[in-house]
C-alpha cells in the first residue's frame, strides 16, 4: 500500500475540510487554533511532506533554509502568497499553491459595507443604542453622513474582488474609476461602466472614495505612500480590505489626526494581530471604522479554500501539475 503524504496543518480549519485530510492524507491537524511558534514551523518543514499554513505563517528564506528533502508542496490557505518567499521555495523544488477566486464575492460584500460604513457613520450608529448613549428621537440634523450615491470610487487593483466591488458600487450610484497594473479589456470597461487611470496620483486626486484592492507585493509595499495620500481631497475616504502593508498606516493616521480625510475603514492592519494604538484611538473618536480582518469570514468561503487546498495537495501528489500553483513571475 503506498504511504499517504505527511500533511501538517498550521491552523484550525473547518471540520468537514479537517475530516475530509484525514481521510486522504497523513493530516497533522492544529487542535488548539493557536499560531505555531518558531520552533514549531521548523518542526513542521522537517518532517512534512505538505505544509498548509496560513496568511498568519511567515515562511521565509530562513525557514525553508531548514525545510527536509520531504517538503515538495505548500498548499496556502488563502488566496494571498506574501507570507511565502515563493521564489526561494522554486529554488529548492518546493512547489507554491493557493485558493484563488473562492473570495472574490465575500470580500467584495465587506468591501461595499465598509464603503457605506465611513461615510454613513454606521459604526457610531451602532453603538449609540446599546451603549445607551444620549438620543432623543430623530432629529434633521442629528449624525449627519455623506450620501454615496453620485460619488466617484477609485479602486486600486482591478483584478477579481476590484471588480466584483465595482459592480456592487455600481448599483449603488457610484462612479467607477480604477488604477491598475494593466489595462481591462475594452469590453470589461464597459461592462462596469468604469475610467481607466494610468497615473495613480492623478486618479487618487479627484476621487471621493478609494477603495484598496490589491495583493501585497514588494511593487505595492506603501502604495498609498504619505505623499499620495496627501493627493486626496480633504472630504475623502479610505477603505482597506486587501493588505495593511499597502497604507502608510502612520500617515494615514496623522492625516485623520489632523481632519486632513473625512474618515476611512479599514479591515487589515500593517503588523496583525497588533493595530496602531492611533487608529484605535481615532476609531473611539469616530474617524476611522476598524474591523478585525473579516473581509473573507464566511463558512461558505473557509469551506471553499479548504476544499481548493485538498485538490491542490491531492493533485501535486498524483504526479500531476496542482490548479493554483503560483509561480514568481506571477507576482
């Protein structure tokens, strides 16, 4: 009978996925849901022949450097490979898999919610019933918002969530402007009705509302830099559902300081779990929407990428080419 592949999995997962690796596979399983620590990765990469971490595991050139000849295959949980050196991996015949496009639609959900969030002050709202705050019936001029409806929504990153969120946006009255690495297709443009911005600076300029979109890469490590951010105008916001790493958080923070932004929500930090204790500040002082990394929480979605990982290692293990292998190149 041939031996089933080692398979070590760095977080809880969903139990049918959990279930379903233990019937094909060798699964080391992560009962706890705590992250692995150091020595527990290095464990990990010496003895498995699959590893499946997660955006939470750094597994870097250091790391691998300590990988056995048994390490043939990391099958990421999550869609996003910058937890990974994927080029040091390909050097040592490591092959990289990830889940794409099982989060496009549930991203782009809390995308739009974030978007209606800052400028309809929903989380103030919120609160103000179960805080027993002071509220004394409608009023004509009580918390007052901005209407979205009629604005101009940049996105940055046009590629699936980007434009599954401009046609969310779309039905909500939104103009769709976007900046991206590459151009859409003429008839996708259409499609959403949206304007191409070759200068990112020229877009961020005009628009009302931007919305990030984009995968974290060296190319976009600080792409809304303090000196773009400065571009904006002063009654704009700023959403945030792909990486912390793309926002200069501390501008970002100074600027809303200094009511030089009319707020911004944000979904992802720059150094998770830990939040800049400014932005937390500012979300108790109403400026900025917090939500801790939700975009992609759904049991439809974690189920998805589960059953994307399996087909992946069951794939790679049957000798051939796995679906979702991510290559340097492609990043």
């Amino acid at each position: 009978m041939k031996k089933r592949p080692l398979v070590v999995v760095t977080r809880r997962l969903p139990d049918v996925i959990e279930t379903r690796m233990r019937e094909l596979f060798d699964a080391r399983l992560n009962h706890d849901d705590a992250p692995l620590s150091q020595e527990a990765l290095v464990a990990a990469v010496r003895e498995a022949d699959v590893l499946v971490p997660t955006v939470t595991d750094r597994i870097d050139a250091a790391l691998l450097g300590q990988a056995s000849e048994n390490l043939r295959l990391i099958a990421n949980f999550g869609n996003g490979v910058d937890n990974i050196d994927v080029q040091t991996a390909m050097n040592r015949g490591i092959t990289v898999t990830n889940t794409p496009g099982v989060l496009t639609e549930d991203t782009a959900d809390m995308t739009m919610g974030l978007i209606l969030a800052g400028p309809r002050r929903l989380a103030e709202g919120a609160r103000v019933v179960p805080d027993d705050l002071e509220w004394h019936g409608w009023s004509p001029t009580w918390m007052l918002g901005r209407r979205i409806w009629g604005k101009r929504l940049g996105i940055v990153g046009m590629g699936r969530i980007g434009q599954a969120v401009a046609r969310r946006a779309r039905a909500f009255g939104l103009s769709i402007h976007y900046h991206n690495r590459k151009r859409l297709p003429a008839t996708v443009e259409d499609q959403l009705e949206a304007t191409y911005w070759e200068s990112l600076d020229q877009m961020l300029a005009r628009m009302d509302i931007i919305s990030v979109n984009c995968p974290h890469t060296p190319a976009t490590y600080h792409l809304l830099s303090a000196r773009r951010l400065k571009l904006l105008k002063r009654d704009a916001y700023v959403v945030n559902t792909a990486r912390g790493e793309v926002v200069d958080e501390m501008a970002l923070a100074r600027m809303l300081e200094a009511n030089e932004l009319a707020g911004a929500a944000l979904d992802v930090f720059e150094n998770e779990p830990a939040v800049n204790p400014k932005l937390v500040k500012l979300a108790r002082q109403n400026k900025v929407v917090l939500l801790p990394h939700l975009g992609s929480a759904t049991i439809e979605g974690r189920v998805d990428m589960g059953e994307k990982v399996i087909v992946n290692i069951k794939t790679f293990i049957d000798g051939h080419r796995p679906p979702d292998r991510v290559l340097p190149a492609m990043l």
